[in-house]
C-alpha cells in the first residue's frame, strides 16, 4: 500500500498535502468545507487580533499561469479562529499575522490559553512575510528583526509552557532569491526549538496588467501585489531545497513545508524530491476548491507506484545533480 503519511514534529499527519493559509480559509464555513475534503489538517488565514477587512477591491485575480493578490490580511480576528475549532475535528493549524511583534505576542497569549483550556488547536504558522501591508516591508527579509521577533516569540511560548497538547510552532518565510540569504536565515532559525518553516509565501510586489484595458487587475499599492501559481514554483522549489542542504548540514530538526505553484501530483514530488516534508496548496486551491486535495494526493501516489515508492522517505530531499 503506498503511503503518503507524514510528521510535522510530534503531529502525524495521514496525507502530505494540505491548504495554504490565504484562500477560502476564512470564515467558520470554509474551514467546516476543509474539515469535510480529504485535507489532512486544516490552516486558518493569518489572523490578526481584531478582525479587518482588508484592502480595497479589486484585490485578487488569476489566470492560467497564476495570481496576483493584495488582499491586506482581512479575517475576524484571534477570537473568532479558537471558537471555530470546536467545529473542526481535524488537526487545526491557526496562521498568526499580526502588524507588529506586540500584536504577534498578544495572539499567540490567546492560543497558548486556550490550548491549556483542551481547545481543539495543534499548530500555529507565523507568518513573517506577508507583502500586502501597506507602508509596511515583509518582516523576514532583514535578518536583524527576524532574530529579534524569534527571540520575543519563543519568549512567550516557554513563559506558557503547555506540556500535554504542545502545538507545533513554525513560522512562513517569503521567497528569498540570493545564495548567502539562506545560511544567513539558518544560522538564525536554527537558534530556536521551530517545528517547521513554510517556503514560499508569494512573490511580493509582482505586477499583472491588462493589456487591453491598460490597467492593473488589482487596485491596492499601484496594482501590485503577492504573485502566486505556477509562475513561482521555479521559486519555491529552490527555496525548499537550499533550506533543506542548510538545514542537514546543521543537522537540524526543522521541517519544511512547500508551497508555491503546486497544480497537480507531479509538483508535489518535486516538493519532497526537493527536501519537503508536507506541501500546501493555495492558488490552485482557490481555481478548484476542496477537490484539488484528493486529485493531487491520488495523483502523487500514481507516481510513487510508478516509480516503485511506498513512502515519502524513499524520495524526500533526494534529488541529484546532473
Ligand atoms: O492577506 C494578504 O494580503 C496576504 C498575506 Br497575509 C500573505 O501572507 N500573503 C499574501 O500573498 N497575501
């Protein structure tokens, strides 16, 4: 039997192909339609204290090569995100946004509390590179913030020392596209008990232009916005890999989740050829709904009987140099 299960740190997922946090994972029902499709757990939208709605619209669009997005971190706040897991039976991952680090701290103080009250929540992504703030940078791209956000975040998560329950804690970087960056990034993350990084969030401040009408597609920053799609996965897969030699070299736990351009089961297995762990689906999740779960997770398990695999570890981070 071919087996697709995996293990983010101590939780055990049945299938490795789960939901980006941005697409229809905002409101109580589209989590209750994730928890419904065959996702093996579920992440929330990156949420903020209180809730907000966003930039103004026109603030996604997609075509057959991709999307652009600046939707401007809309969701119903850290409240709303623990309530809805008493209506998920799956594993529930919340995505932390946050504007600034004392904000980050606050909503993780709400999480750990409600874990120690048994609430349903087994993972928390922080996300430190959402590119759709405006006036603001993404977060992880100066290394010096990055420690420093590290430094107070694990603060706080050993200042609520959850023993039974314990959630895993990683964090969502932004693509980074020269060499030097990912040892640098390592040399930092690899300071701090991280379960896992989320590699990529969206290429920040892309540009998609309507040719006929002579505008942008989204009004928000000039019409620029997160490219997602298949225009980034060339992107993406490069991330995961050099994180994941970085992070061997070091001999380091953390896991890498993929993300970026993922349509089908073949770019899932670049992903874990490339050193993935798990991989998340966002774009295509949003073109196709629910279903694009099951077809991609029947899709990679063609391959693996194809190619005579039975589980991830007969593949994952092997790929070879020509
Ligand atoms: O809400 C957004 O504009 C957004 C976020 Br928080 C993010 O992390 N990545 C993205 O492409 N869009």
């Amino acid at each position: 039997m071919t087996n697709i299960s995996t293990n983010i740190g101590n939780l055990k997922l049945n299938k490795c192909i789960y939901n980006a946090s941005g697409p229809l994972c905002t409101s109580l029902n589209e989590l209750i339609d994730l928890n419904n499709s065959s996702t093996p757990c579920i992440l929330t939208k990156s949420c903020t204290l209180e809730n907000r709605v966003g930039n103004p619209i026109p603030r996604y669009y997609d075509n057959h090569i991709g999307s652009i997005n600046s939707m401007g971190l809309p969701n119903q706040g850290i409240k709303y995100y623990i309530t809805c897991s008493k209506d998920i039976t799956k594993p529930y991952i919340i995505s932390v946004g946050g504007l600034n680090l004392n904000e980050i701290t606050t909503i993780l103080s709400n999480i750990l509390v409600a874990i120690k009250l048994d609430e349903n929540i087994n993972g928390i992504e922080i996300n430190l590179s959402c590119p759709n703030i405006i006036g603001k940078g993404q977060l992880a791209y100066d290394m010096k913030d990055l420690e420093y956000y590290l430094t107070t975040i694990f603060n706080i998560l050993n200042y609520h020392t959850v023993s039974k329950n314990k959630p895993i804690i990683g964090i969502k970087l932004p693509p980074y596209f020269d060499i030097h960056q990912f040892s640098n990034v390592c040399d930092i993350i690899c300071k701090f008990p991280l379960d896992f990084i989320t590699c990529i969030n969206s290429i920040g401040n892309g540009l998609i232009i309507d040719p006929i009408n002579e505008t942008t597609f989204i009004k928000p920053k000039n019409g620029m916005g997160g490219i997602g799609g298949r225009y980034i996965k060339p992107t993406g897969l490069s991330n995961v890999r050099n994180f994941y030699l970085e992070l061997k070299k070091r001999n380091s736990q953390i896991k890498i989740i993929g993300c970026g351009g993922i349509e089908n089961g073949i770019d899932a297995f670049e992903y874990i050829l490339c050193g993935a762990t798990a991989v998340q689906i966002g774009t295509t999740f949003h073109k196709e709904g629910v279903g694009c779960f099951e077809r991609i997770s029947n899709e990679l398990i063609v391959i693996m009987n194809d190619k005579k695999y039975t589980n991830l570890n007969d593949f994952r981070g092997n790929l070879q140099i020509i």
